[in-house]
C-alpha cells in the first residue's frame, strides 16, 4: 500500500505510540510538516527513526492511521535593548492509531519541502526477509 512517510520519529515516541500512552504526535520539521499537510484522517503513514535521505527498501517502521490533524502556527518572540526578532513555525499534530509493523518496498520522493511516500508491506514476524 501507498504511505506517507515521517522520519526522524525518536524511538522512545514510537514504543510510547505502540504502548498507546501517547496517541498525538506532534511534527516540526520542514520535511515532515510537508509530508503531513497531505495525511488526510484515514490515510496511512509509516513513522520510522530512519532519517529523511537515508530511507530505501527495507526500511522498517510504525504503520498507522490518521484519525485526526490539527496545523498550528506558533510565534516566538526574540527582544532586546536594540532589536525584536520574531520568528515563525509551523506545527502539524497528527491523532494516530497504529496498526502493525511495515517495511519499505519502493519510495516514491524524498525531497526537503516534498510529500516523501513509499510503497510499504505489513511485516509479521513469520516472515522472512
């Protein structure tokens, strides 16, 4: 199946995701934010720790679904005595409920500011690589 692909997920946020303690994951990089602004509620993503160029075939991940996305903008302040700096950021979070363990068979794009999607197969664990 046809996935959408967030990298650089941490470890930890992905056994929590697993374990159901957390069911919102929330994205701030480029890559990942782009990705995520095509996730419509129902559509499936592949979370893995790989990170954005070093995604191939083989790559195993998280299989979820969107049940939710809610975009953010969040605004920082920087002042001193002779300036002010603000910066913007764009913040997706992404209600999720994962499904199973997948591995990458063929990535379509992986670009910085591209949507990075990727044919992915459910993995069990009888399976031989």
């Amino acid at each position: 199946m046809r996935c959408h692909v967030l990298t650089g997920i941490s470890r930890r946020a992905l056994e929590d995701l697993v374990r159901r303690n957390i069911r919102t994951i929330e994205l701030r990089s480029a890559h990942n934010v782009a990705t995520a602004m095509k996730a419509e509620p129902g559509s499936c993503v592949l979370l893995t720790t790989a990170k954005l160029y070093d995604i191939d075939r083989g790559t195993t991940g998280i299989l979820a679904e969107v049940t939710g996305r809610e975009v953010m903008s969040h605004s920082i302040v920087f002042a001193s005595d002779r300036y002010i700096e603000e910066d913007e950021m764009t913040v997706i979070r992404l209600r999720l409920t994962p499904k199973c363990v997948g591995r990458v068979v063929s990535v379509y794009s992986t670009g910085i500011l591209d949507t990075t999607e990727a044919d992915v197969v459910e993995i069990s664990y009888f399976d031989a690589r």
